[in-house]
C-alpha cells in the first residue's frame, strides 16, 4: 500500500443500549499518519473517561483526512434486523468515501457477529481493490479503528446528553445501568414510551411487566 492511500477504522457506539440512537463512525486516515493518533492516546473507547474521549474526538478529527458517521434510529432498530442495518451502514460510507473521490487502500472493521463476508461485499462493491478486514475487538489492536470508536462514542455521549435534558436522567442508556432501568419504569408508569426508546428490546417488556406488577400490588382490595 502507498504511504498516500487511506485506512479506513470504523465502529460503532450504542448497538446494545435500550434508549437512543446508535452511532456507526469511519476515520479515515493517510497510512503514514497512523503513529499520529497514538501519539494522541487513542485505544479502545470503552476505556477511556467520557472526558477524555472529548478532549481526544476533536483531536482525530484534526489528524483525519475525513470522518462519516451514520446514525441509526431506534424506530429503524424496531423494524429491522440490526445486523443487517450495521451492515448498510458500513455501505453507506464506503459510498460517501467513494463519492468524496478518496483513495482507500484498506478497511477495517470491528466485526459485526457472523457478517463479516457481507460486510466485505459492500465496501468491495466501491473499493473492489482495498484490502478489508473483519476483525474481533479491532479497537484494541487497530488504532484506526480505536480512533472511529472514539468518534462514534463520543457523539453518542452527546446525543444521550441531549436526551437526557429532554427527558430526564437516563445515565448510560444501556441495561445494564441501574440508573437507565429505574428511568424507563418511571416513564412507563407515567405514560407512553418516548420514541427514543427501543421497544423490542426484551428488557423494555421485563420492566413494563414489572412496573404493572407493582401498580397492581399497590391496588387497594376490591378497587
């Protein structure tokens, strides 16, 4: 590969949460710039502070030749497979790349379960000559892709942020925080599900059975 071509990182922030959008982010970077987002600090997003992830995002910016980012909704998240939207999105930006007349030479990804092959069929159908690469946890051995899991985490920092302003404290948005599962009881007591919300996911009906359960219990005798 010529030092002049790109490598291309993508990941993404958010596949697993219950509430908001998830953020599918491409960094594309010049080959003999790479050392340059080490020199940043880059690594895996998860690893890093929400601040620390907002110092270094503008940062990558600087040193990248172009970032895309797509965005996928929770209503799109309801009515589709999400392997199969991740899938698109990872085709949508080979084609804004493709469109913007960029040279890439390389694409990594952070493997999305069992559509590796897909994936390398849509960014072939636009870059039939770069090398693609679908690999488990990429943003630990790749700093370009740590690099567009920076991107991508921090923007999802900032949309659960604005969520949050919007319709209370949700914390992280995901399951697995106390703080997410005791908000959504709370609006679903309260009234419909707000539509950043994802409706299918299994946990959304757990809380609602649960909630139910205790509104019934709360019921005086013969109500």
């Amino acid at each position: 590969m010529r030092s002049g071509e790109l490598v291309v990182g993508v990941d993404e922030a958010g596949r697993g949460s219950l509430v908001g959008d998830m953020f599918v982010a491409a960094v594309a970077v010049r080959r003999d710039r790479v050392y340059e987002l080490l020199a940043l600090g880059v690594r895996d997003s998860k690893s890093l502070s929400r601040e620390r992830r907002a110092l270094i995002a503008p940062r990558v910016l600087e040193v990248a030749e172009v970032a895309v980012v797509c965005r996928v909704t929770p209503e799109e998240i309801d009515r589709e497979n999400l392997n199969d939207l991740e899938v698109r999105a990872v085709e949508r930006i080979a084609r804004q790349l493709k469109a913007r007349g960029l040279a890439v030479g390389e694409v990594v990804v952070d493997e999305v379960a069992g559509r590796a092959r897909d994936i390398e069929v849509a960014v072939h159908r636009y870059y039939p000559e770069a090398r693609v690469a679908v690999v488990p946890k990429a943003d630990r051995d790749y700093p370009v892709v740590a690099a567009a899991s920076i991107v991508a985490k921090f923007l999802r920092d900032k949309h659960v942020e604005l969520l949050s302003r919007v319709y209370g404290e949700i914390g992280s948005g995901y399951p697995s925080d106390p703080r997410t599962l005791e908000w959504l009881r709370r609006v679903r007591s309260s009234g419909e599900l707000p539509s950043c919300v994802r409706r299918s996911w299994k946990t959304v009906g757990r809380v609602t059975t649960l909630t139910l359960d205790a509104f019934a219990k709360r019921r005086p005798r013969g109500s």
